[in-house]
C-alpha cells in the first residue's frame, strides 16, 4: 500500500512533466516512493513529504534535477533483448556497408542511452563483426536527458552484475578489465561512443543523418502529442533509406504515416515509406 500523499504525488508528476515531458500515469506512486528513497536519504530529508515540501519551497535547484534524473531512469543491460543486435548483424549493416561505400560513412545514435550498455553494445558489435569499418567514418552517439546517467556511461565502469546481464563472457574476457569488483570496458570501445546530453522533448542540437537510431522504451513515458513531435524530429534526422528501433511495446503506427515497419526474423523496426520500394534487403 502507497503512503505518499496525493498533493505530493501531483507534485512531482507535474514536476517531472514539466521539465521532461514524461507523463506518470496515476498508477505510478508506487514508483515515486522507491525511485525517491535514495534522494531522500542523500538529501537528509525525513520523509517523502519532507523532500517535496522543500522541493516547493525553493527555486528549481539540483535538488531538483536529483529528483527528475532518478524518476526518469530507465531499465538498461548489454544486448537488451538480443533481436535487434542480431538483425543488425545479419541484414541492416551489412546492407547499408554495400550502400554506402562510396561514402564510407556511417551514423548511428543511441538516444535515451541511460548507462550506456546500449551504444557499447553496438560498438562490441561493430568491433567483432565489421572490421571493414575501421578505415570509414564511424560515428556513434549516445544521448539522455540525465546528466548523471550520462557522466556513468562515459566512465565505462559497471558492476559484476552489470556485466552478467546481456553480456556474453567472451565479450566481457575480450572488452573489459577488472578493476576491483568491478569492470571497466576497454579504451578502444569506449572511444567509438561520443555522449551528448539533451532532452528527446525539447530543442534537439544540430544532429548529421542518421543511418540507424536505435530509441527504444523511451516514447512509452510521452502522450501522443509529443510522441508525434519527436517522430517528427526523428523524420528529419534519419537518412531516407535508414532505420529506426523502438522498444517491444512502441510503434509509429497511428502515430506518424511516413514510417512503416519491416521485420527481419525476430525483429521489427521502421523505415521512411518514400525510400521502401528503392531499397530492399532480402532475407
């Protein structure tokens, strides 16, 4: 049974709203309580009702920006649900290597990359699979509207548990050290990724196009509005022959008419309908 109060709640809902434009449907006090548990204890508030009464009291502070960062953390491991790595393997690389060599450049971003598993994954990916790619221009960005996840990410240091969940121990004996109880991944990987730190629902920064955009289990916290907003964006920054991932729950169906879904084997991503019947990969 929850214990915080209501007013409380609609505080931090709206909070969270506001700055992020993350909704928190009327079910979720529950998550409040154990998200906020550890700012409460950092702070040396007494309560949850104690944190926000001083949340209110003053300005928009780091206080605040805890609270928002640990609200809108998400679940995050290497090769999360595995699929889309394989699919990107087998057909959506491999492809794209053959369409674009005459440019020998490539552009994939990771947006609401939390800790970072997700882009280090694709760059173990590219590592093991695409030794090509060495000598073309690579760039891989990683982006979250949490500076702290972000700061995380960028150090490449994860715990035993971490590095248990998604991560093959091939992958972990060949692209990581242990440090201590933890592991830290390997200077080369760590270099393939350049992290920038910016809200999905704001003003996005000058981004090149786009080959792949992996932005999974991110739209599922937005109302329809603004998930149409940033498809929109996503429309302007994906290249037309290139991909977008979103997460098992997520479509752009009913949402955004220029993007249609393809599936390779196990896994479905999306493409800008203008570009389907030029380019096709068969499987």
């Amino acid at each position: 049974m929850t214990t915080i109060a209501n007013a409380d709640f609609e505080y931090i809902r709206k909070l969270v709203r506001d700055r992020t434009a993350m909704a928190l449907s009327a079910d979720k006090a529950y998550l409040v309580e154990s998200r906020l548990a550890p700012v409460i204890q950092k702070s040396g508030s007494r309560s949850l009702h104690a944190l926000v009464k001083q949340l209110r009291a003053d300005p928009f502070n780091p206080l605040h920006q805890h609270v928002i960062e640990a609200m809108v953390t998400g679940e995050t491991l290497f090769f999360r649900d595995s699929h889309p790595f394989e699919s990107l393997q087998k057909f959506i690389l491999p492809a794209l290597l053959e369409q674009r060599q005459a440019q020998r450049r490539l552009n994939l971003w990771c947006a609401a990359c939390s800790s970072g598993q997700e882009p280090y994954s694709i760059a173990m990916l590219l590592q093991e699979h695409f030794p090509q790619l060495s000598s073309w221009e690579v760039q891989l960005l990683a982006s979250d509207i949490s500076g702290e996840l972000l700061a995380r990410a960028q150090n490449g240091r994860y715990n035993q548990h971490e590095v248990e969940r998604g991560l093959p121990p091939t992958l972990r004996r060949k692209y990581f050290q242990q440090q201590g109880k933890d592991w830290q991944i390997c200077t080369p990987i760590q270099r393939q990724v350049s992290f920038q730190q910016f809200n999905l629902a704001a003003d996005w920064p000058h981004l090149p196009q786009m080959d792949i955009i992996f932005m999974r289990n991110v739209l599922i916290y937005f109302d329809v509005a603004t998930k149409q907003t940033i498809l929109a964006r996503v429309r302007q920054a994906l290249h037309l022959d290139g991909y977008l991932f979103l997460g098992g729950g997520e479509t752009t169906l009913n949402l955004d008419a220029a993007f249609e879904p393809v599936q390779f084997d196990k896994t479905i991503c999306y493409r800008l309908k203008i570009e389907r019947q030029k380019s096709e990969i068969r499987i």
